[in-house]
C-alpha cells in the first residue's frame, strides 16, 4: 500500500509554493495537461508492479519530501 497521496501531495506542494501547473510543466518539460491528468490520477506516478513487489515482500510504501536548501 502507498501510503502517501502523491498526487495531492504535487497538488499542495503548488499552492503552497504559488506555482501554476502549467509553470510546473515548463520547468520538468511537458504540458500542463500531463500535469493536470496526474494531479486528478488519471495516471499512476508509482509504478504499480513496484508496489506489489514491496507488498508481497511484507512493505508498505512511504515517501518523505525534504525540501532542498539552495
């Protein structure tokens, strides 16, 4: 099981940083539609094959964000 909500976590990530979509997918080189469809889990960010292989190994998955220092 992942425990995080990774596409919130994008989601609220931009609000907190005033950041539009479509500048996300600017700075990572693809479209705010890409951006969009990921943030409403149209599209899977966690390989799902990864994830079962992490449950029948006894695991759950849980990220942790940090942010860098620049």
């Amino acid at each position: 099981m992942v425990r995080n909500n990774i596409e919130v976590d994008v989601k609220v990530k931009c609000i907190e940083q005033g950041k539009t979509q479509a500048k996300l997918a600017e700075e990572i080189d693809t479209t705010k539609t890409y951006v969009n469809r990921v943030i409403k889990k149209n599209e899977s960010v966690v390989n799902n094959t990864f994830v079962k292989m992490m449950e029948a190994l006894g695991y759950d998955i849980e990220l942790h964000y940090v942010k860098r220092e620049e």
